[in-house]
C-alpha cells in the first residue's frame, strides 16, 4: 500500500508544482492559482518559521511515506529530490531552492497581476 500511496504523492505532489507554476495563465483557474500559490507561501514562509524555511506538507507526509519504504538521507526539498533522480546529478541544495523560490514568486506576482488586471473585465455575453 505504501507503494501506492508513494506514487500516488508523486503525481499529486506534481502537478501542484505544476499548477502553482502556470495556473495563473488561464483566466478560469486565476482566483484559485492565487488561493494555491499565497497558500503555499504561507506554508513557506509562516510554517516555515516553525519547521525550517520552504517548509511544504506535502513533503513531510511524502517522506514518512519513503522512510517506511527504507528509503534514507531524503534531502529536505522534494524538488531536489526529483531533479536528482530525473537527472543523475546532485544538485546544490541551495541552488534547487533558491530557483524553486524565485520561480514560486514570480508565480506570484504574475498571478497578482493577471488577477489585478482582470478584476474589472466581466465576461461577454455570446451572441450566437
């Protein structure tokens, strides 16, 4: 079961990286990719202040999952952590999370700005 749910946090894990990334591109999905993204900034930045900077949920339940498979020495970054597999090199830890920060705020403040400059644009009836 474990290995299941291993996979399963991988594919979850995943795609809200993804989403957290380019949610902000289409308009239907905006609001909700601002309520992720200040949700997963809040996780970095407010527990983060108890837990280590960067702290995600996600990757604490994922590690517990990876620890009962025998897996040892998981980095702190579940980016990291997949960059390196998917590569075959180790990467700078500081490095990974140092992009993975600038690329989660310039997620944010895109999705501020599109979610700013859409805010008075209402949708158009359909004539058909």
């Amino acid at each position: 079961m474990n290995a299941f749910i291993d996979i399963l946090l991988l594919t979850l894990h995943s795609a809200f990286i993804v989403f957290n990334l380019f949610g902000w591109l289409w308009r239907k999905t905006r609001r909700l990719h601002l309520a992720v993204i200040l949700l997963t900034c809040l996780s970095w930045f407010g527990l983060g202040v108890f837990y280590g900077f960067g702290y995600c949920p996600f990757t604490d339940w994922h590690w517990d999952i990876k620890r009962q498979l025998g897996e040892t020495d998981l980095p702190l970054s579940f980016v990291k952590y997949y960059v390196d597999r998917l590569t075959g090199i180790d990467w700078d830890p500081y490095l990974v999370d140092m992009s993975v920060l600038v690329l989660g705020l310039a997620a944010l403040g895109l999705s501020l700005l599109v979610n700013w400059r859409d805010r008075g644009v209402r949708p158009t009836a359909r004539t058909e």
